[in-house]
C-alpha cells in the first residue's frame, strides 16, 4: 500500500514548515497540479507527490526559479493534472451540499442569537427602569428623613425656652 500523509507529516518529510507547504501546494494547484483530499478537505500527499514538491524545491535552491516558475515545469512535467471529470463534478456537488448545510444552520443559529439578543436587550431595559426607580425612591426616602429631621430641629427649638434648668437662681 502507498504511503499517505497530511500537510504536516509531509512537510516533516520534506523538511519544510507546515505554512510553506500549505503555500507551494496552492501554487502547484493553480498551476493544474491536482492532490487527492481527505474527508476534512485536507490534502493527501502520496510518495509521488512529496517527489514532486522535493523536485520543485531543488529547481527553486539549486537553478533559483521563483516558486511559480518552479510549480509551473513541476505541475507541466507530473502526469496528475487533472482530477476526472466525473468525480471533479461529484466532488463539487457534495462540497456545495455541505456549504448550504452549514450556512443554513448558520442562519439558524443567527436567528436564535438574534432572538437571545432582543430577550436580553429587554431584560437590561427592565432593569435599568427598576434601578431608576430605587434611585428615586432612595432619593425620596432621604428628602423625608431630612424634613423629619428638620421638624425635629424645629420642635427641639421651641421648647428651649421652656425647659426647665437645674441650676437655681440666686436673688
């Protein structure tokens, strides 16, 4: 059986970083070049392929051609260049089936946040208007304690003349 690797196995194989060559197989892809994918959409890289890419980094080091101009002989030189047909279609049919499942749970999903938004915005209104109302009422509650208080002042103040000292006069 051949030798099957995702994106960071080969680059460990080939000695590159993952993002590089994520960068030269979507080159090698626009070039014509075709890599099998796996159930997650992610590229599968046969022996055939990491020789491929191998090949493409030497032109790159050793003759210094770009990176496309390196893709371009690799993906023209390699006998994988075009996915059938049929399965291309296949392909392209199941992708866009998914595509439309995941944005029409998406739209659900935002539906439902927009519901848990309006339910919420609703909530934070009530309670601001009960916050207001404590505030009031606390504000009120203050203005009469200060009245009592001031009536009691004011009682306090007439009846100081009429108290009585315990200190007798002496005439």
């Amino acid at each position: 059986m051949e030798n099957m690797l995702y994106t960071s196995g080969a680059a460990k194989e080939l000695g590159l970083g993952v993002s590089t060559l994520r960068n030269y197989a979507v080159v090698l892809e626009s070039k014509g070049y075709y890599f099998e994918r796996g159930p997650n959409n992610g590229r599968i890289f046969r022996e055939k392929d990491i020789s491929q890419i191998r090949e493409m980094v030497e032109r790159m080091t050793e003759e210094g051609m770009t990176v496309d101009q390196a893709a371009e002989l690799t993906a023209g030189q390699s006998g994988k260049m075009e996915v059938p047909v049929a399965e291309h279609k296949e392909r392209t049919r199941l992708d866009i089936d998914r595509l439309c499942e995941k944005i029409t749970l998406l739209e659900e999903q935002q539906t439902n946040l927009a519901e848990i938004n309006r339910q919420l915005a609703l909530q934070v209104e009530r309670l601001t208007e009960k916050i207001e109302e404590r505030e009031r009422d606390q504000q009120l509650f203050e203005m009469m304690e200060n009245a009592r208080n001031r009536k009691k002042r004011k009682g306090m103040f007439f009846l100081r003349p009429f108290t009585f000292s315990d200190k007798k006069s002496t005439i």
